[in-house]
C-alpha cells in the first residue's frame, strides 16, 4: 500500500511515495499543481495522504488533498508520536514538526538535536522520552549571502564556496569567512552546549546544505536528508496505523 508524502518547503515542494515504510518514488518540484498532484494520486493510488507546508499552498491543491479519504494537513491540531511542549504551537514551523517526528522514529531512545541546514539554519531538539521542547532559528548559508549585500552599499552579493582561509585577505574572502566559518561555528557551539546540558545527545543533520556541512564539521553526526519526508510518513503512521 502507497503513502504520498508531500513537504512544501521555502524553495521546494519535496513529493515521496512510501511503500513498507520505505521511499520507492521521490521528487521535487518548483510548486506543487493541481495536474502534477492529481497525476501521483493516479499512478501511486495512495492510501494515505500528508501535506506539510510552510508557504502559502494553493487552495484548489489543498482542497483537494483534503477530499482523499485519509488525509492530513499538519497543523497544531494534527496528534503526533511525540509530545509537543512549545508554548506557541500555532506559530511552529511544521517542518519542524516532522523533523522531530523523524527523529523520535530513527531514534526513540536517544536525545537528539536536529540540525536543519536549509533556507534557515533550524535547531529542534526532543529527549529521550519523546518530549519535543523546541530550539532555535537563524539564517541559512544563502540567506548570510544575501543579506550582505541586501543591507549594505558596497558589499557585493556571492555564491557560496566549499571552504574558507580563517583570515580574509580581501574582501570577498572576508564575506567567505565570516558565513562559512561563522555558521559551522555555530553549529558546532550549539551542539556542544546541548552536549553540556543532556546525556546521550544524538545530532543528526538534515536539510538543502547537508553534503556541504558533512565536510566541515568535526562532530560525529547522522546525516539524514530524508529525515522531514521520514517524519511525515511517521506522523501519518501514527494516525493510520493499518495503512502502510
């Protein structure tokens, strides 16, 4: 039996089709349209159905995601496998959501600290006991870039490269140094401060910029690109147990 499998995220709409648990379709899109959804529903006759979406999604394709007969669309509302102690749960990011959910599955007996590296750089953490308590959110790789440039006169707008000398010579290596260097400082020290304050802290990496940061960290970490497509299909798991 299929399980469609739909995260809409800032700069793509990722579509997976489960079957067994497992992702046998993958693929992602620009924006997802009502002839590109009705054709999966045809040729994957999927049993179940999730959207998560962190963007505002067409209403004619939500609608319609909505009249299959088992079908979610995450909201605060949706019960998860997982507790929820956010105190703004009608503001959480539903990539988020699935993240944790992702987490909690691949390891139910760990704390672990999610580290999303995409168009933001996101922090979620869940314990051990399944109690997800929130994290942390501050500009991607990208975004760094374009703020620069956004915010400033005469700093000029570049492309991220795959390493950075510590000391920029010029000014273009001086930006190079201050994202690279200063986002993988980041992510080093946050997951050494929850290192600090939790046993047995699992770290795994998800997100668009995950093959470049494998490359810079020095921490053992779990590298899972699929971990918010994972989580989704968990969640939707969780509320229809039969129908994997």
């Amino acid at each position: 039996m299929n399980q469609l499998v739909i995260d809409a995220g800032n700069s793509r709409v990722k579509v997976a089709v489960f079957s067994s648990g497992e992702i046998m379709h993958q693929v992602a899109h620009d924006k997802l349209s009502l002839p590109i959804l009705k054709s999966l529903i045809h040729d994957f006759k999927p049993v179940a159905t999730i959207l998560s979406s962190v963007v505002n999604m067409d209403d004619v394709v939500v609608a319609t995601i909505k009249t299959l007969q088992k079908s979610i669309v995450l909201n605060e509302l949706t019960p998860l496998p997982f507790k929820n102690e956010y105190t703004t749960p009608e503001t959480l990011g539903h990539d988020r959501l699935a993240n944790a959910a992702g987490a909690f599955c691949i390891f139910p007996n760990k704390n672990a600290l999610i580290i999303d590296a995409g168009t933001c750089l996101k922090f979620d953490f869940i314990t051990e006991k399944g109690a997800y308590l929130g994290g942390a959110i501050s500009p991607g790789l990208s975004m760094r870039y374009q703020s620069l440039q956004h915010f400033t006169d005469r700093l000029p707008l570049l492309e991220p490269v795959e390493s950075a000398q510590l000391t920029g010579n010029s000014t273009e290596s001086s930006i190079h140094s201050g994202v690279l260097n200063g986002v993988i400082a980041e992510i080093e020290g946050f997951s050494s401060q929850y290192e600090k304050a939790f046993v047995n802290v699992q770290l795994i990496l998800t997100g668009g910029d995950v093959r470049f940061f494998l490359n810079h960290l020095k921490k053992s970490i779990f590298a899972s690109p699929e971990l918010t497509l994972k989580g989704l299909q968990s969640i939707l798991q969780f509320n229809y147990p039969n129908d994997q």
